[in-house]
C-alpha cells in the first residue's frame, strides 16, 4: 500500500525539490504543480507532488495522521 503525504517545500530547482515533514526531508519532483513556491504544502505520492494544499488543510492531515499513530 502507498500512501500520499503532506510536505512543506523548503527548497527548489527547477523541476525537483525539497520537501520536509518532521525534519525528514524528500527529494521530489514538482512537475505537475503550476508554480510552486518555497513554503507551500503539497501531497507527494511516489517522488512527485501531485497537489497543492493550503496550510489549514496541510495540518489537519498531518493531524489525523498523527492520531492514527497514537492510536496503533
């Protein structure tokens, strides 16, 4: 099973960047995102972020994410 995760761009050239989440940080590619900029939320799915998030929407995934963890 894959699964897709939020991470907040800290870095980009060209078509790959940098994703981080939890100070683990993911080399990714960027090519199905219009412009994106240092600072936004994307969903990565295998290497490549295939959406933007805005910041509300970022948290409450990595929420529930986080509560399934604690509840394992």
């Amino acid at each position: 099973m894959c699964l897709a995760v939020p991470l907040k761009l800290t870095h980009i050239e060209g078509k790959t960047a940098i994703g981080e989440l939890e100070g683990i940080q993911r080399k990714i590619r960027v090519d199905f995102l219009p412009d994106p900029k240092i600072g936004d939320y994307v969903i990565a799915h295998a290497g490549f972020a295939i959406e933007r998030l805005n910041e509300e929407q970022a948290l409450a995934n990595l929420k529930a994410f986080q509560e399934v963890a604690d509840a394992l």
